[in-house]
C-alpha cells in the first residue's frame, strides 16, 4: 500500500474538516473490527488487527488536532 492510498482510506473514515461526532467513531470502530475479525484464525490474524490499529491511531490523531483546532 503506498502512502496516498493509506490516506485515502483513512479519508474514508475522517470528514474533512471536523472531528467525528460519537456515532461516526463506532461505526468506524465497527468496521475495523469488522475487517480484522475476517482474518481471525488465520496466520494473518495478528497482522490484520495491527494494522486495523495503525489506521485507527491515524485517524485519533486527526480527530485530536482537529479538536485542538475548534478550541484555538
């Protein structure tokens, strides 16, 4: 996965230009999930749920600065 399309899909999970309001971070919690469960049991199963995490703390930290952002 190059750069750009790891953004991309972090962008499918983050509105541009707000922080995500609590329904929108469970679903996107959801999904993850979601996607790692489908490895589960298999020699992947650590590695999808690595990098349903890394996903997850990119978006966290968009979330936070866009937070930071609204109280600037």
């Amino acid at each position: 996965m190059t750069i750009q399309q790891r953004h991309t899909e972090v962008n499918k999970y983050f509105p541009p230009g707000r922080a995500l309001n609590d329904e929108e971070w469970e679903k996107c919690i959801s999904d993850f999930r979601k996607s790692a469960d489908q490895w589960k049991g298999t020699n992947l199963e650590r590695f999808a749920g690595d990098v349903s995490m890394a996903f997850l703390d990119d978006i966290e930290r968009v979330h936070k600065a866009w937070i930071r952002r609204g109280n600037d």
